[in-house]
C-alpha cells in the first residue's frame, strides 16, 4: 500500500494502517512492555540455570514460597507465587511427580491440602541459590545499589493489593 492509500504516512513514508494518536504512548514508554521486557532480561539467565536441573520458572516460585514461608494451602501458593489457581493445580502435580513437594490433609479440615517442600525440593533451591543470587547480583551492580532499592520498592508498592 502506498502512503496515498493509507493515512497519515509515518515520518519514515511507510503508510500506517493505525496511525498512533496521542492517547496511545509509544511501546517504549509503556509500563506494561517496559514490564515485559524487563521481566525478560532478568528472567533469561535464571531460566538457563532452571533448564539445567528441568524445573521451570514456574515450579521454581512455588518451591521457594515453600522454602520461604513454609507448608501452606495451594490458595496461598497461587497468590504467593503469582499463579493461577489452575495452572498451580497441574504445577503441583508435576512438582510431586518429582518428589519435590509432598502434599497432606489439613489436620483442621480434611477437604482442604496443605503442601509442604520435600528435602529433594530444597536440595534443588540450595544447589541453583548461589547461581541465581549471582544474576542478581549482576543487575544490582548495573543498576547500582540505591537504583536497584528504589526500582524493588516501586515495584512492590504498584504490586500492593488495594492499588
């Protein structure tokens, strides 16, 4: 399509299909990519260390949750470790198929499970601790440490519940 079929014409003379507006920021000044993006950026050097012992970004949330803050209902793991309640369900499935949880009847309410990390789950978080403590040390040291403070505490106080 040429630039008179189509309007406006970008600076660059490519006719545009959707042309952007004003009410529409740039990608680069989007906080949903830039998100994203740099999600992906420090995501890539943890899912390397993860694919060498076969558990994934997800499976590795809810093992440290466990590690962290101990036995606790699949509810609370979802939330914890930003799942959704279903995949947590087939997460959990595969986690105990590798014996790196155990799950048990809530002793207060049978109907109810409570799932707890197996000594082989915490095996695998000690082993990979040191690999991926390095990662993020090798942010920090880009970002430097007041950047690096000040970026975690924004991003937790955009990720409070009620905000």
């Amino acid at each position: 399509m040429t630039c008179e079929a189509l309007s406006p014409c970008g600076d660059d003379g490519i006719a545009r299909r959707f042309p952007m507006t004003d009410d529409l920021p740039l990608t680069s000044r989007s906080l949903p990519i830039a998100l994203l993006r740099a999600r992906e950026k420090v995501m890539a050097p943890i899912r390397t260390i993860l694919a060498d012992v076969g558990v994934t970004e997800q499976q590795w949330r809810v093992l440290r949750v466990l590690n962290e803050e101990g036995p606790q209902e699949p509810t609370r793991i979802a939330e914890r470790a930003c799942l959704l309640l279903p995949s947590l369900t087939r997460i959990l499935q595969k986690l105990e198929d590798k014996q790196l949880i155990k799950r048990q009847p809530d002793p207060k309410d049978g109907r109810r499970q409570i799932i707890e990390i197996t000594s082989e789950g915490m095996t695998i978080i000690h082993q990979n601790l040191k690999a991926c403590i390095q990662a993020s040390e090798n942010l920090r040291s880009r970002l430097g440490q007041d950047r690096h403070e000040m970026l975690l505490d924004l991003l937790n106080e955009v990720g409070e519940p009620g905000q």
